[in-house]
C-alpha cells in the first residue's frame, strides 16, 4: 500500500463515522435505535440484509476453499444461502415483521416469554450472545488477516483498528447507521468486484487464457466440479436447511432487517431482494478467486491468503486501496449488524430478567444501555478475535462454518418453527429440550465421536446433526406432549394475519385451530 491506498483506506473511515453522526439525529428511542421505527424502505432493507450476511471470511476462508476446489465454494455456500432466503421470503419474514407491528417487540427474541415461556426466552438470548460473540470474533480475525497482508500491522492491532471504527458509528446511529453505511459498502463492493473482475480477465488474457480455456488448464483440474472434497451433496443440503433458518432470522440480525420495514409485504419484497443478489453478485467475486491458481501459489496451506496476494500483484495503487477498503466494508457490515442485535436481545430479553432498574428503564436510560451493551459486545468479540488460531477454536473457517452453523440450528428451530402455524402444538417442553438436545449432540459429533471415528467425523455430519436432531425432537414433542394454549395460540394467529386480521396463505400448511 501507498499514500494513495491509505488515503482511499482513512476516506472511508471518516465517511462511516459521518454516517454514524448523521444518523444519530434518527435515533430517539429503542425502536428507533434496533428496528429503525419500522421506517426503512424495503430496497435499502434488502441491500442492508444482503450486505451483513458477508464478511471478509469470504475473501479468506471461502477464498481459500475457491483455491483449492473451484465453484463447490458458490454451489455449497451462496446459492443455498440464495434459495433459502428466496423460501423464506414468503415464509418468515412477513412473519417476522409482524413481531414489530403487531406485538410490538424490539428484539426477534422479545416475543418467546410469550409464545413459549421465560425459561426459553433465556435458554435462546444467553446461547444466541455466546455464539455471536464466537462468530464475530472469527469476522475481526479474518479481516485483520487480510490488513496484515497489505499493511504488515499485527492480527491484534488489525482486530482493534476495525472494532473501534464500527463501534464508533453503529453505537451512535443503530440500525440506520448499520443500514446507511451497508449502502455505501454495497457500492463500494460493486466498484471494487467489477475492478478485480475486470482485472483477472485481462491478465488472463496476457497468459493467452480465454474464460473456457481456463477450466482445462493443469492448474483448474476438477475445479468445476459443483461438489467436490468435504463438499458433497449431504453438505449442500445441510447447508440449504442450515441456511434456511440462520439467512431468515436464525442469527437474529437478519430479523432485524424484516422487522425494520414498514410492513410484511415489504419484508417479503426486501427478502427476495436480498435472495436475487446473493444468486447473482457472489458470481463476480467468486471468479478472480476459482482463477487464482493461474495467476497466484499461496503461502498458506488452505489457501485462505491467495485473494489477497493476487489483489498485490493485478491491482495500480488506488483500486488497490478500494479493494481493500471492500474487505472491510463486508466485515463491519456483518459485525455492526449482530451487535446491534445482541444489544437488542440483552437489553430487551436478558436485562429486564436480570434487573428490576432495567424493567423500569426510562427511553433515554434504555437508550443508553442499548448503546452501552453495543460496546461491550464488540469489546467482547474483538477479546475473542485474539484466540481464533488457538487450538480450541482453530482456524477462521473452521469457526465460522462448524461452529456457527452447528450451534445456529438448536437456537433457531424454537424462534423460527416457533412462528408458523403447523408447530402451534410445540410448546415450551418441546423448545427447551431440542435446544438442550442440539448442543449435546453438536458436543458429542464435534469431540467424543469425532475422536474416536478414524479420521474424524464429516463436515456435513457435524454441522447438520446437531439441526436435525432439534427439528425431530421439537416436532416429535410437540405431538406427544401439545402444549398450544389459547394465549400462545394467539401469539401464533397475530403474526399469521394481517392488520385487518386476512389470514396470511404463505406456509399455512393447517388451518388456524
């Protein structure tokens, strides 16, 4: 990097703290602070849900799997994320939004005292923080990775550069913040792909490589293939069923995007949005990456270093800077994103149980509070960040795909499931036990089993075992011991009709009881 990179890289710095700053003026309660009072346009909803689902995982991580297997790395990981927020569209995210206009909540976890009990509200918030502070401690060490490859600054200096920036402007400005500033990243992103795109072609060409020639280049052998590796099709549909309920609400800062809309047709307008991008944008940004092995050798055996190594040596100083700004644009996107959700669930769910001061919160003290727990839950990540390569967490994608993915679906298939109107009999008994049972079976595949199984468990075994066993437990339960009351059934029907009470068709698979 040169003073031109480094002008780009601080330029952009400065305009997300605008941002923040601008966007403070929006924010004058809760509401306004965690779903943006329900005043976002649909498309910049949709942009803003698209944009937090990245991070620089992807130019690490997945650049490393589009290294070493070719297209499995679009086949097993955008286009099932595509399909299953295109299926959710009609089937959460009206109901989502609903949460918002009908019962008022701030939090996607508010309404589970209702619909199940205390106890599971609890079991949700508390597993739902910890992983997030997991998952987006693995975001602060992939993008500070990147930074030490153009930059030669540390992993832990890395890690604090980029939280302090996005703490400064998601704490100040909320959702519009995280939205606004997703905005901008998307163009950043739009200019950035197209430069590297543009460039891999031409030095492509140089090497006397025309796109279909590639394929059949030495270097390309078997990349592309669809499944390839640990990437087969019972990968590719635990990952569709995985993706299903994280990219829909699952991982509750997506929840956050359909509750923020003005109503659930919007939602669901927003969603489909989010769905086309994530079918047609990956495919520019993937392709430098499945040519990387023609133009780069990477210095890392997985390959995670081979993105950035190539945005060396094919980009002028400038776009250099652009792209790089891009990394970060993906990152911080994400990380404001979950924090902002996280501080929604402990300051809505967690810290009225915890404190009766919190429960008597005023709007400005609640206020606060939310930006208060902001910070700590980025301080908290960024801690985390520091021990991604240690032995107990391993490497980032390892981080981000096993135990994310793995713990996602215990603590998703309650607040998810929990909406729809076939599951009205599954009740608190049904909900606590999968959750419980989903974080033993994730420990029992990932360790004892894995250990004593000759060259340990598959990958797609140990990401959707865990899911499976939730979702026939909370169905199974839910029959043998109904507990649909009169109260939880009209939480159900509230966030299954519309505000003049129209029964919504969209996965009412069974009538209203």
């Amino acid at each position: 990097m040169n003073s031109l990179d480094w002008a780009v890289l601080i330029g952009y710095f400065g305009v997300m703290v605008a941002i923040g700053v601008w966007s403070h003026k929006r924010v004058d309660n809760v509401s306004d602070f965690f779903t943006a009072g329900g005043k976002m346009p649909w498309w910049l909803s949709g942009i803003s849900h698209h944009m937090s689902g990245y991070s620089a995982v992807m130019f690490t991580g997945y650049a490393g799997i589009a290294y070493t297997y070719g297209v499995t790395s679009f086949v097993t990981w955008s286009f099932p994320i595509a399909l299953g927020i295109a299926i959710g569209s009609r089937l959460f995210a009206p109901r989502i939004n609903r949460l918002r206009s009908r019962l008022h909540v701030a939090s996607p976890l508010e309404y589970l005292k209702n619909r199940y009990n205390l106890s599971t509200q609890q079991a949700l918030a508390w597993s739902g923080m910890l992983l997030k502070i997991v998952d987006v401690g693995a975001k602060w060490a992939a993008i500070a990775t990147l930074l030490s490859v153009f930059t030669g600054v540390s992993l832990n200096q890395g890690i604090l550069i980029t939280g302090a920036i996005t703490a400064v402007y998601c704490t100040i400005g909320g959702l519009w913040a995280d939205a606004l500033t997703e905005l901008g990243q998307f163009v950043i992103q739009l200019l950035a792909g197209v430069s590297m795109f543009v460039a891999v072609v031409l030095k492509l060409n140089d090497k006397h490589i025309g796109f279909f020639d590639a394929w059949s280049q030495p270097a390309l052998h078997g990349h592309g293939k669809p499944l390839v590796g640990p990437y087969g099709t019972v990968f590719l549909f635990a990952f569709l069923f995985i993706k299903l309920f994280e990219y829909n609400g699952g991982m509750l800062n997506q929840a956050q995007r359909y509750m923020a809309t003005g109503s659930a047709h919007e939602a669901e307008r927003s969603a489909r949005l989010s769905a086309i991008l994530w079918l047609v944008w990956p495919v520019v940004l993937f392709f430098p990456m499945w040519m990387s092995p023609l133009l780069v050798h990477a210095q890392k055996p997985d390959g995670s270093d081979s993105y950035g190594l190539m945005t060396e040596q094919l980009l002028p100083h400038g776009l250099l800077g652009l792209v790089i700004v891009g990394f970060f644009s993906h990152t911080m996107a994400m990380c404001s994103s979950d924090a902002n959700a996280i501080s929604a669930v402990f300051t809505r769910d967690v810290a009225p149980v915890l404190s009766a001061r919190a429960r008597a919160w005023s709007a400005r003290s609640g206020l606060i509070a939310a930006r208060v727990t902001t910070v700590l839950f980025l301080g908290l990540s960024m801690a985390v960040a520091t021990q991604v390569n240690s032995p107990t967490f391993k490497d980032i994608i390892t981080v981000v795909i096993k135990w994310v993915a793995g713990l996602m679906g215990p603590i998703a298939i309650p607040m998810m499931l929990g909406l729809l109107r076939p599951f009205r009999r599954s009740g608190p008994t049904a909900a606590l036990t999968s959750w419980a049972a989903g974080l033993l079976a994730f420990w029992l595949v990932n360790y004892p089993v894995s250990w004593n199984v000759s060259g340990g468990v598959a990958l797609q075994y140990q990401v959707s075992v865990p899911l499976a066993v939730s979702l026939a437990l909370y169905i199974v339960i839910g029959y043998v011991k109904p507990e649909d009351t009169p109260e939880r059934l009209a939480i159900i029907e509230k966030v299954n009709t519309d505000g003049d009470g129209v029964a919504v068709p969209a996965g009412d698979v069974v009538g209203a009881p």
